[in-house]
C-alpha cells in the first residue's frame, strides 16, 4: 500500500473518531425530536466513512455497491447540522426548530433525493480501490442546491456576527463559516489537481470539529 493510500485510510477513520464526537455535542439539543434527528444524521456521517474504506479496500465495487448511497451523506447531515448549530448559538426567541426545519426543507429535499434515487456510477480510484460519482445531471443538481445553501447561510452568519456581542459565540460563528467556505472551495481544489491529497476530507473534519464546538458553546450556561 502506498504511502497516499495509507494516508487516505487514515483520514477515514480519524474522520470516523471526530464524527462520534460531534455525536456527543447533539446529547445537550432540545427538544427531544431535534437531538435524535440529528443523531440520525450524525450516525448517516459515521456511515459514509465506513463506506468510503469498504470501496477503498475493495478489489470489485460489486460486494459493496449497496452502500454507495451512504456516500454522499454529508450532502444531507451537514446542512442540517450547520443551520441548526447556529439557531442553538443565537436561540433568537422568533425562531424554533420546527420552522427552521421548513426553511431547511428545500435543500434536505434536493441532498434526499440524490441520496436516494440519484445516478450513481462506480469509478476506479486513482490511489486505492473504487470511489463513487454521480452521474452530471445529479451532480449538478446537488452543486447547485448546495451553492445556494452556502450563499444564504454564509449571508446570515456574517449577518449574525454583526450582532451578536458575546466572543464565545462569534468564534464559533467564525468556525463555521470556515469550514463552509472550505467545503465550498473543494470543487475547485479537485479541479486543479488536489484528488491525491483528499482536501474534502481536510474540509470535513474541519467542519466536524466547528460543529461540535458549536453545540458546545450553545449549550453552555
């Protein structure tokens, strides 16, 4: 195995480590309907790192195409977890859970159904074992959906920032916006010859990490 490929499972399950927890940080979320959603999602996370290192050591996707769909799970669990970190920062009194959850509908709508019944197609890694893609009209569905996610949400943060007095909350306002832009910017890093090094995993684990300090901060006294 080369020295990329190793890095590459290594990743994987410190990724795996960071997402339980972030898992931790949901237990402090009320109500109780919210906490377990996003315990769901968190728990979807932890499955697209196990997926990944099954197509990663495996010599055919066939034993593990069935788990290709948990591939794309953070296009789902991440908008969630953002928007609702910062609503458990700020708890503005004119905003609850439920309508945050239908503002949010449209995208977990759009990363749902990709998720579920979106094209996908298997392609040999160019490091180690197999990865999965969409097909284009998928993919640039979900690029679309998620651009318009970041732009509103990075909007709004930078929106809060302005108001918000408390240091505590405004460096977790800045670490989420971050690890969005970070996201955000993968495209263009895989455009321009970044596969071998996985910067979606760097932008991952640092959007974990801003997430569970985010749920950290929200719930301190």
């Amino acid at each position: 195995m080369g020295s990329l490929a190793g890095l590459y499972l290594f990743l994987l399950g410190l990724a795996g480590g960071v997402t339980l927890l972030t898992l931790s940080s949901f237990r402090w979320v009320s109500p109780a309907w919210l906490r377990w959603l996003l315990i769901g999602s968190g728990l979807l996370v932890l499955g697209r790192y196990a997926a990944m290192a099954c197509f990663a050591t495996a010599s055919a996707p066939e034993p593990v195409w069935a788990l290709r769909r948990l591939w794309f799970a953070t296009s789902f669990a991440f908008p969630l977890q953002s928007a609702f970190a910062v609503d458990q920062l700020l708890r503005h009194p004119a905003m609850t859970p439920k309508k945050l959850l239908r503002w949010l509908s449209p995208w977990l709508l759009v990363s749902g159904a990709v998720i579920l019944v979106g094209g996908m197609q298997p392609v040999p890694d160019r490091v180690i074992g197999w990865s999965v893609r969409l097909t284009p009209g998928w993919q640039g569905l979900l690029a679309i959906a998620h651009g318009l996610f970041v732009a509103g949400f990075l909007a709004a943060c930078l929106l809060f920032l302005r108001k918000v007095p408390g240091r505590s909350i405004r460096v977790a306002l800045l670490g989420l916006i971050a690890a969005q832009l970070c996201l955000a910017l993968d495209g263009l890093v895989l455009a321009a010859g970044g596969w071998y090094f996985r910067p979606y995993l760097y932008s991952e684990l640092l959007m974990l990490l801003a997430l569970w300090h985010a749920y950290e901060t929200g719930a301190a006294p």
